[in-house]
C-alpha cells in the first residue's frame, strides 16, 4: 500500500523543482541565486521517494518466448505525464526489459533521474571542447568544470568501422565518456546539467525499469532545446583491445573517463516511446 504521505510526497518535489529551477528575467537564463541549496534540497526529497508513492507497481520481465509472441507494435519505453511548467517537466519513464533509451543530449537542460524499481546502467558523456559552435552542452563552464585532457593540434578524425558515408566525416566530434554506473531504487539521484554528463545513455539491467524524470527546462524545439540522438563510432584498427562502446555488450567494458567519437542520427527505428496513463496523485506544481 502506498504511504500516507505519498501525496504530499511528490507535491513537495514538484513545488521544489520549481523553486529549484525558477529562473531569472522572467523565465530565460540562469537559475536564481540559491540554486545548490534548493538542488540537494531536491534531491533530498527525491531520494525518499518509491514507486508505491506514484502508486507504480514493479512490472517483472516476460516469459521467454518465440519473437513472434512479441508484439511488435509494443514500444519499447513508456511514459507517465506528470506534470509541466515553463520551467520544468516531471513524469516517469518506464523500460522494458533489456530495452534502452539511446543516446542523447539536453541542450541547455538541468536533469534529475531517480530509479523507482529494476537497475538502469547510466553512461554520462560530455563533448570535448573544440569540437565546433554546436557541440551539445559546450561552453565556457564546461571548461572550469570539467578537467580535460591536455589540447592537442587538430587531428583529422581517424578510420571507422563501418566507414562513414560522405559528409559525415565533416560532423563527427570527440567526446568524454566519464562515467558509467549502475543505479537501483536505493541509488541517490542521478544529476545532469548543461555544462556536465548532459548526454547519456540508459539501459534497463536484468529486467524491467522505471524511474522519475525531471528536465529543466523541458524539451522546446522552438527554443533551441530539441533532443540529438548520437552512435559511438568503432575504430577501424583499434590500438589496444576492442572497443566495448559505452560497456554494455558482451565485450569486457573499458576504463572510465576515455576520448570516444561520436556522430549525430536520427532517432533509431527500434526505439519509440508512447504514453500511459499516470495512476499516481494528482500534482500541481
């Protein structure tokens, strides 16, 4: 059953998000002063929360079964709408078992991931500086944040494998694959901001998933935040073991910060996501 505070539960944490995310002149540039005391507030209040609160119940992973037993008009993710301002979206993701959202990038956004059941394993990248005017996430705070590699003189980009078809070589960028980790409902927030882990990947571990997303501000394409599906490039002639991309295949996993490549694709044919019914309290942020 689910607690009796649940409601007051996830009212609090949208009524943080925005206090945490209000931003200043009237809704554009950065967050208002006291933005780290309000974000661990936040997070805080996040790290309370369990899918009983949204009144989610773990699903478990099918059957084996024949693929065709599988439907394949089936999204692989789902989502619950919760709620959206100008200043934040708030709902839950839902993973299929062994599914994985690709990827990505949030221009511009802060986000906050929180597990609500299953293990998600999040691969958080950022691009390097250099890479061009419309590296996602680069600017100035990146460099103070972030400790990078020595600069080195530009260096066409080497072989890949599969070759990169005309034009593309023109596109592709290096990034930092800094971290890889895996979180479960016990895990505290996951955090991702402009400047820092604004790309990532996430996969569902052993079975189904789900967890609580905030962005901040939401996706708006009219506003130069729409969301950039990215595929780790393989080296033709690696110098060292073969590359185990982003360590969730079969391949031994390599160490964590190193340089990847990357190149822009459009959204994957085999990965969707769709709506659902949210059956938790009612919000108002």
């Amino acid at each position: 059953m689910p607690r009796d505070n649940m409601a007051t539960l996830i009212q609090r944490i949208a009524r943080q998000a925005r206090l945490t995310f209000r931003r200043g002149g009237g809704g554009g540039g950065a967050p208002e002063a006291g933005f780290p005391e309000n974000l661990q507030q936040l997070q805080q209040l996040l790290s309370q929360l369990r899918a009983e609160d949204l009144n989610i119940s773990p699903r478990r992973a099918a059957l084996p079964s024949p693929p065709p037993a599988r439907p394949p008009h089936l999204p692989p993710v789902t989502y619950m709408h919760i709620c959206e301002t100008a200043e934040f979206s708030l709902g839950v993701f839902l993973l299929k078992s062994g599914t994985s959202i690709p990827l990505h990038d949030h221009p511009g956004m802060h986000g906050v991931l929180k597990v609500l059941y299953g293990t998600l394993r999040i691969s958080c990248l950022d691009p390097l500086p250099g890479e061009g005017p419309g590296a996602p996430g680069e600017g100035p705070q990146q460099q103070q944040q972030q400790p990078l590699p020595p600069p080195q003189a530009p260096a066409a980009p080497p072989r890949f494998d599969p070759p990169l078809r005309p034009g593309q070589r023109a596109v592709v960028r290096r990034a930092l694959l800094r971290s890889r980790a895996e979180y479960t409902e016990a895990s505290a927030p996951c955090l991702l901001s402009p400047h820092r882990d604004n790309l990532h990947q996430i996969d569902a571990v052993d079975g189904p998933a789900a967890f609580l997303d905030i962005l901040a501000p939401p996706y708006d394409p009219d506003d130069g935040r729409d969301c950039h599906y990215y595929r780790l490039l393989e080296l033709a002639v690696p110098a060292g073991p073969p590359d185990a991309g982003l360590g969730c295949g079969p391949a031994a996993p390599l160490p964590v910060p190193r340089e990847v490549w990357l190149l822009e694709t459009p959204q994957a044919a085999d990965f969707w996501c769709e709506g659902e019914p949210y059956p938790g309290p009612k919000v108002t942020p």
